[in-house]
C-alpha cells in the first residue's frame, strides 16, 4: 500500500525511509570511498603495483555493473524489502570478506562480491522511493539521499586513514560491517513489506522481462541520458587531485580540507536541490545546474597556479551544479519507468550508470597526459568534452521531461 500523502508532505514512515534509504546508501558509497586514502597503505601492505590497485578499484565498479544486468530480470518479482535485505546482507559479506584479506587475490575477490551485491543497492533504493512517494516529493527525498554521497567524501578520507593508521588497514571495513548490521536489523523489523508492484507483475520469464526494458524507446532515451550524466564526473574527478597539485599549485596536505569543506556544502546542497525541484520545475533546476556546471568547468580546467581559497569556492560550486543536475535528473527518471518495470529499469539504469563511468574513466585517461614534471595536460581538452556531453544531455533530459508529461496526460 502507497504512503504517499494527498498534499505531498512527508509522513513519519516516510521520514522514517528517506532517513533509513540515506545511511544505507552512506555505508554503500563510503565502502567504496575508504578504498581510495588506502591506497598507498595497500602499496606497501600487499606489495602490490599501481595497476594492481586499480585493478582493485575497477573491480567493485564493473562487477556492480553486471550485476545490475543481471537481477533485473528478477527486480519485480520480490518484494522490495527481502530484495533489499538479500543484496544488502551480501554487501555485508564482501566487505567482511576485505575487512579480513590476507592478500591481493583474496581482496580481488572481495571487492568483487561486494560490488556484485552492493552495485544493486542504489537501483532497489530508488525503485522503492518510486513506490512511496508521489513525483512532487521525490526531489526532496533525492537530496537527502544524495547527502550520503557528499557525507562519504567528507568522512571517507580522514576516517578512513585514521582508523587505518591507528588500526590496520582491515579497520575501515569492520567498522562499516559493523554499522551496516545495525542497519539491516533495523530494516528488517521497521521496515514494512513493499509488494504493491506484484499485483500487476507479468508472468513473464526473466530474459522476457529484461527483453521488455531493452525494446521499450522511452526506456532506451533515459539510459542513453544515464551514459551521459555518468559522463563529468567520472572524467573530471579521476584526475582532480593530481590536476590540483601539479597544475594549480596546491599541496597534497590542502587536499583533505579542500575534500572536507567541499562535501560540507555538498551536504546542504543536495536537499537544496530537491526542494528547489518540487517547488518549482525538475527541468528548470536541472537546465540552471546545467549552466552553472559548464560555466565553472570551462573556468576551472584553463586555470594555472590558483590560491586555495578560489580552488575551494570553484570546487564548492561546480558541486553545486553537479548536484542541481543528478538530484532532479534522477527524481525523473524515477517517472519513466510503468509500476510493474521499476525494479528492472533501476537495475539496467545502475549498471549503464556503472559501466558507462568505468568506460568514461578510460577515455579521460586517454586523453590526459602527464609531463615529465608531473603537470596534467590536456585537462581543458577534457573540460570541453564534457561541456558537449552536458549539451547533449540538457537536450535528451527535455526530451525526458516531455515523454513523462505525454505519460501523465494519458494516465
């Protein structure tokens, strides 16, 4: 049964779901944000090479992406809650399996299964965020969601290398274990069952099921927007601290406050966002975060030696836009898909938004150099790759926008 409430205010189970949804997701994103600070620990720890650990780090990413693939054939046909618990207890599993690796191999493996389980937890997060809360809510409830994301970045790296440094480099995924227990229990015995979508399920076969979502144009225009929006970041942010150093002239020990005082606005940010885009227009702030981020992308990626104070104000803001775009991007794209779809069009949309910032990581490492005296070339070049994509994607979100309102005037 819908909770949605008639004048689009929260009830005190959905409060209970949005704050429950974003420390999940905080677990989730900071098991992969702690990854990062351990690397040099790692280096040394596991005798290992710089392609080794990022081996290690891609790893969690692709793994993510086939399995979003692969259980949305299945993502309608459970109720939202056990799907939630079942993937979530793995997620659970994999990050045990780090806290305790002895070796490369064995941390191979584990970030493997942790991305084979934790890669789907977002899509199922979303899905169920479909299912309680009316259009009008939902770029609230994505603000506050996408707060886990800045909270892990603020967190991630000092509490990250502190507990490692204090405790081993195993202590971080512990302590996430830990805590995510606390959570799963507190989902299975709050949490109410989420089964309304299976009063109109099909009774087709998986593969049939997956067939659907891949044949379906308005299906196919979102994840082609998806690709996009992957796109920035995962181009831009790679190589962020190492343009930061050697181009703009900062020191390594600037990075952790220019991180933490970033992620501190990115916090106040995302719900900003959702606010603005209930009250006002989805695609207004979206076209508004649009032009804010291209504006600070074509600034910040031309600049040379820059003091800390412009870094920080340039980085606060193109965080602002960056979060203007995905927050109302992603309370439409939860329009899209029909009721008895959602769980499968979440799952595929995750694992395109996995796989497509993989492959977009790769294409960023292609076009950058680095000079014999360390400086990033080529970084303006990738600024205005990105500029184009938004373009593109400011043009396939209106194209969104239209195809949910032909939808709605139907319904």
């Amino acid at each position: 049964m819908s909770e949605t409430s008639p004048n689009f205010s929260f009830t005190p189970y959905q409060k209970f779901m949005v704050a429950i949804l974003a420390i999940m997701q905080f677990t989730v994103v900071l098991d992969f944000m702690v990854l990062s600070p351990l690397g040099a620990l790692l280096l040394e720890k596991l005798n290992i090479n710089t392609q080794q650990f990022g081996l290690v780090v891609s790893a969690y990413a692709f793994s993510a992406g086939a399995s979003g693939l692969l259980a949305a054939g299945f993502a309608d046909k459970f109720d939202r809650k056990k799907l939630l618990l079942f993937f979530y207890t793995g997620f659970i599993l994999g990050t045990f399996l780090c806290g305790i690796a002895p070796n490369y191999e064995f941390l191979l493996i584990a970030r493997i299964v942790t991305g084979l389980f934790g890669g789907v937890i977002s899509s199922i997060g979303f899905a169920i965020i479909t299912d309680l809360f009316a259009l009008q809510q939902r770029g609230r409830v994505m603000g506050f969601v996408q707060m886990s994301f800045a909270g892990s970045q603020v967190l991630g790296i000092p509490v990250g290398l502190y507990f490692a440094n204090k405790l081993g480099w195993h202590s971080p995924f512990i302590i996430i274990v830990g805590l995510s227990i606390l959570i799963a229990l507190v989902i299975l015995i709050k949490m109410k069952p989420i089964n309304e979508h299976l009063k109109t399920k099909s009774n087709a076969t998986a593969l049939e099921h997956l067939k659907k979502i891949f044949t379906n144009a308005g299906y196919i225009k979102a994840f082609g927007a998806t690709v996009l929006l992957a796109t920035g970041g995962f181009m831009l942010m790679p190589f962020a601290s190492a343009f930061s150093v050697n181009n703009l002239g900062l020191r390594m020990e600037d990075l952790p406050m220019l991180y933490m005082f970033t992620g501190l606005f990115s916090m106040a940010a995302g719900p900003i966002a959702g606010k603005l885009s209930d009250k006002t227009s989805k695609m207004g702030v979206f076209f508004g975060g649009t032009v804010l981020t291209m504006i600070i992308v074509s600034i910040y990626c031309n600049l040379g030696i820059t003091p800390f104070w412009l870094v920080l104000l340039l980085n606060i803001l193109l965080f602002a836009g960056v979060l203007s775009r995905v927050v109302p991007a992603q309370a439409l794209m939860t329009a899209v898909p029909e009721p008895q779809d959602r769980g499968a069009f979440m799952s595929v949309n995750s694992s395109v938004q996995q796989i497509s910032g993989g492959i977009a990581s790769a294409v960023a490492g292609m076009i950058v150099v680095q000079t014999e005296g360390k400086a990033i070339e080529n970084y303006n070049v990738l600024g205005y790759v990105v500029i184009v994509s938004m373009i593109i994607t400011l043009i396939m979100m209106n194209n969104i926008n239209s195809f949910i309102k032909t939808k709605q005037g139907k319904s």
